[in-house]
C-alpha cells in the first residue's frame, strides 16, 4: 500500500499547491480508488475563486472520476482490486424520507467527494461501497469520469417533462452539451442552443441543436439555464411562453432579480434542480457506455500538477469541454 500520494490542495482563494499527503485507507464497507481521471466541474470554480459557501480550504477537491479500485475494506462484496470503476460522489443517509422515497440528492445529510469530504483532485479517493460502480468492460475510461455530470444532465431533463415543442438550452458547457444529448436521446424535438463560445456552439449544433441568439428567443414551453448568472437567468425566463417552465441548474452566481409578477400572469414555473439520484448515475454510465451520451470533443487530459493552471483558464474562458486531471502524468 503506498503510505503518500500527491493531490492537489485548495489552499486559499486562486491558490491550489500540488502536495504529498499521507494515502488513506479504506475503512468498513469502503473502497479506495486509484483516479486515473478526475473532472474539473464548473461549480468548482467558484470554490476555486473562494466563493463557494461549501469548499473551505485547505481541500482536495474533485467530484468526477473514473480509475480502479485499489483496496477495499471489510465488509465490501463484489469489488475487487483492478477493478475498473467510477462512482457516485453524493453520499447520502439512506434512512430519511428523501433516501426512501428516491430523491437522495435532496438528503439534508448529504455530503459531496470535493466539498464535505475529501475528493478525487488525487492519486487515491476514498468512496463508499455503495456508490461505486463498475464500468461495463470497453468503455472508454475517459467517458466514464463523466458519469457525474451526464448523471445532472439525465435529472433536468427528467425534471422538465416532456415537451413537444423545442426545448431552449442556455449555455454549452459539458452540463448544457450534456443535457442536448439527453434530449435528443429522449426523442426531443432539436433542442435551441444559446452560446456565445464560438467552439462550444459548434459543438452543441453537431451534437443536434439548433444555434440561436439568446435575446431573441421568445415562447418557448422549456428552457435551461446550465450558466447560473443573473443575466442567462433573467434572459431565459423571458423566454418562456405562457404555461412554460425555466430549469435551473448552473450555480455561478446566487441572488438573481425575476419580474415575478409575470410568472403570476402567465403561470410560468421556475424550478431548481441539483445533482441526481444513483439511479441517475447507473443510467448515466448505461448511456456512456452505450455510446448514447458522453463527450466526444473538447474534452482536455491535464497533468493534475496543472490543474491550478487549469482552474484559472477555465474561469478565463477556455472552451474546453471538459478538462480531466491525471494524477502521476508528467508535467
């Protein structure tokens, strides 16, 4: 067992510093997880930024991964060493109403791989048994780190509902590339896409979308929001028809102003969605190896002793994809 792995620690605002800390160990009913791949996810740039209420440093942060399971601990049954895995990174009580009822992402005693709890930015993750899963066997190791967010994508779209019309998707990023290919799988009319990343826009109109300019979309039954500013906000509740729903996913900024006098009006809803249910996640992976979602360009390895470097030029507006961190890749 090796006594030390490097990971990449958030040490102050901007400040990520590749350290050696003591390699953990798996406890009852756990496994340890060698990270072959780890995903930078938007949400953690405001963490990066210091902005984020739930990622305090020192942290090792990183929530989507794939990699092989280096150990397990007593209790655990049908994992072995060298397994091929990837996981589900929101560990939840499995007792309260919402655990019983399938909608463990609402738990009030949830705790995240990267925020709560030590994350995968690292040679070595610690993940409970009971969010681990095997990858089927030929899949490819880097679309398996990408469960975690086509997991996202599965949730708002099952959120939405179905609509016959055309749905409005704000912003390509991977969650906004992700929840066009859910909808296309789902059948979905062409989803419209608004994106002002040149690279990303083209990337969503292969995908299936139909490009469109955010302000002059108007009376549309559904829209995403997948940025979370108060301006992509403001711009897709404006374009919802009477009866329409606006979706929430992005969380880059908080307090968001909404003439909701409107919503009254015209009975528009608006609702948050967060993260997923495991069942999202085993139909994540169904669909990744499947071929059905995944992300088949854009996507970036980085050594994770760049992974600071990598933080600041996503934040900067790299059109990147998807970035994963490899840990023990040369620099």
């Amino acid at each position: 067992m090796t006594s030390t792995m490097e990971a990449l620690v958030y040490e102050a605002p901007r400040e990520m510093v590749l350290r050696r800390l003591p390699a953990p160990e798996p406890g009852p009913g756990e496994v340890l997880v060698r990270v072959a791949y780890s995903g930078i996810c938007g949400s953690e740039l405001s963490g990066f930024l210091g902005q984020s209420s739930i990622r305090t440093p020192p942290l090792v942060f990183g929530h989507e991964l794939a990699g092989h399971v280096e150990s397990v601990g007593d209790g655990v049954d049908g994992l072995a060493a060298g397994q091929t895995v990837t996981a589900n990174p929101l560990v939840t009580c499995g007792q309260c109403r919402y655990c019983a009822a399938g909608v463990e992402q609402r738990c009030p005693q949830r705790l995240l791989l990267g925020a709560s709890l030590p994350g995968c930015n690292a040679e070595l993750v610690v993940v409970p048994a009971s969010r681990v899963l095997p990858v089927p066997e030929g899949t490819d190791l880097r679309q398996a780190s990408l469960v975690e967010p086509a997991a996202f994508a599965l949730h708002a779209v099952e959120a939405a509902g179905t609509s016959e019309a055309p749905a409005l998707v704000v912003g390509a990023g991977p969650i906004g590339l992700l929840i066009v290919q859910a909808l296309v799988a789902s059948g979905a009319p062409a989803p419209l896409v608004a994106e002002l990343n040149p690279a990303r826009a083209a990337m969503a109109e292969r995908a299936g979308a139909q490009l469109v300019a955010l302000a002059d979309v108007r009376g549309v039954d559904l829209a995403f929001d997948a940025v979370g500013s108060e301006g992509t906000r403001q711009a897709a509740f404006a374009s919802l028809a009477p009866g329409g729903t606006l979706i929430l996913v992005g969380l880059h900024t908080d307090a968001t102003s909404l003439p909701l006098n409107r919503a009254v009006r015209d009975e528009l809803a608006v609702r948050g969605v967060f993260a997923y249910a495991h069942r999202h996640v085993a139909h994540a992976l169904d669909g990744i190896a499947s071929g059905r979602l995944g992300l088949a360009e854009g996507v970036v390895e980085a050594p994770l002793a760049d992974g600071a470097q990598w933080y600041q030029r996503l934040i900067d507006g790299d059109p990147a994809a998807k970035v994963l961190l490899v840990p023990g890749a040369g620099a």
